[in-house]
C-alpha cells in the first residue's frame, strides 16, 4: 500500500482522507505581516479581443476573470482601450492560453491599443495598432461575436457585457459583467465523446505575483467531479 505522499510524488491523485496525513507546516503564530505592491496570487491569463472604433481589434492580456456558470465577471483598467471598446461595442472573444504560450502574452504586457498612450502608462507602456503581429498570434474568427479568437489558444469563450461599472479607489478599473454565449475547445482538451474539458491535459497560464506558472500534477477532485476516472472515484 502507497502513501499519500509516495502518490503525491508519483503523480497520482488521493483522496481528501488520504491527503490530509500530509503533514501540513505550522503557521499560526509563525506569519510576519508584509505590505506586497500587488496581489497577483495565482490567477489565469485570459486575452481578450475586442473591436476598435475604426473596425480593427484590440488584444489585451488580463488576470482579474473569474467564472459562475456561465457569467464571466472580468477586472479592467478604466483607461485601457478595453474598457473603453466594451463600453461602446459590448463583445469579446476571450482566449485562454496555455503555459507554453507565456512568452507570446508577455510580448503584449508592455503595449495598450490607447492612443495617445494615458499620462499614468506612458513611462512603461507604449501604442501597439497590431497587438496580434506584435504578439505572433494569429485571429480565428468567432461564430456568435464580432471580435477574432486566438487560434493558438486552445480555450475560447465568446461573450457578450450584461453591464460595465466603475470599481475601486477613484473608479480606477471597470467590472465587467459578461455572459458567455459560445465555448470552443481544441480536441486534445476535450474528454472523447463528452463535453467536457478533459482537466488533465488542460492547463491554464497562471500569473503568480507577476511571473507565469502551469499547473503542477494533479493532487485529486472534487465530489462533483464528472471527469473522474473509475479507479480515481473508490
Ligand atoms: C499577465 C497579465 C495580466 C494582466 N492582468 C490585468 C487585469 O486583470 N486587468 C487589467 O486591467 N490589466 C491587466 N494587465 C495589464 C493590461 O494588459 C495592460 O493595461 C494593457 O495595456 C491593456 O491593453 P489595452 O489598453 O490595449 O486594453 C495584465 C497584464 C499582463 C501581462
């Protein structure tokens, strides 16, 4: 019989009472209280198109998205040329990368599609009209929605904004409230013959205080899991 922490070693998911003999280390008492410049704690990197006044689109990697069945809540600088597309064409594509792709988002960090760049970018971020030929990524049309996908991405999700309001000290970023209305997936990610996303073979680029992580091994599943495997349900 293996352990919990020999499965872990091996790649092997365990159950919750299996995992929990994994000695955990002692904290209470033991954390010191810093003031971090960010909080970037681990969240995927999405890429969102959207559509430029003249027709064009904008690419833009983001961080602040989470996800409740269908609705996308998404975090954007209120001076970003995505917040001001959404504001008035309310469509998107949203591209998930994979880990291997980090290099590609990266290329886009420093570029807004603003012009003329806002006063609080300008000493870090410069104009980009081409975020697609500037990242090397190439568009796949979408079915439901104006703006392209990715086609290198493996996860898209086309989406509509339900409402954009102000958030944070000064109304400095906009929460924008979407509803998916059409999900696209690569093969490779996808559980044969289901609808569902495969959870092992898909992996999304996390932004973890600034740097780009993908997921480690599976540790084990959830009780709702529809994707578990026989063997990983005893
Ligand atoms: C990995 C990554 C994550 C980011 N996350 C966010 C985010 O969640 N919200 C946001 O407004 N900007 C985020 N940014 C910064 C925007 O990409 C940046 O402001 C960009 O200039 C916006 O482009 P735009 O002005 O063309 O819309 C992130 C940048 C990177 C590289």
């Amino acid at each position: 019989m293996t352990t919990a922490a020999e499965r872990t070693a091996s790649h092997q998911p365990i159950s919750p009472s299996s995992g929990s003999h994994v000695p955990i280390p002692p904290s209470s008492g033991s954390h010191v209280p810093i003031s971090p410049s960010i909080l970037y704690f681990g969240t995927p990197v999405a890429l969102l198109t959207t559509e430029n006044p003249d027709g064009t689109d904008n690419l833009a990697p983001i961080s602040s998205a989470w996800a409740l069945g269908h609705t996308l809540v998404l975090g954007i600088g209120a001076e970003s040329r995505t917040a001001a597309n959404l504001a008035d064409r309310p469509e998107l594509a949203v591209s998930l990368p994979s880990p291997q792709q980090w290099a590609a988002v990266e290329r886009l960090a420093p570029l807004t599609g603003a012009h003329p760049v806002p006063a609080s970018k300008r000493a870090v971020y410069r104009h980009e009209p081409d975020k697609f030929g500037a990242a090397g990524l190439s568009r796949l049309p979408s079915q439901a929605v104006r703006p392209a996908r990715v086609a290198e991405c493996p996860l898209h999700l086309e989406a509509r904004v339900r409402s954009l309001r102000p958030g944070g000290p000064d109304d400095h970023f906009r929460i924008v409230e979407c509803e998916v209305v059409r999900v696209h997936a690569a093969p490779s990610i996808v559980l044969p013959g289901t609808e569902h996303i495969d959870p092992s073979r898909w992996s999304p680029l996390l932004y973890n205080f600034r740097h780009y992580f993908g997921l480690g091994p599976e540790l084990g599943h959830g009780f709702r899991s529809e994707t578990a495997t026989g063997s990983q349900r005893e």
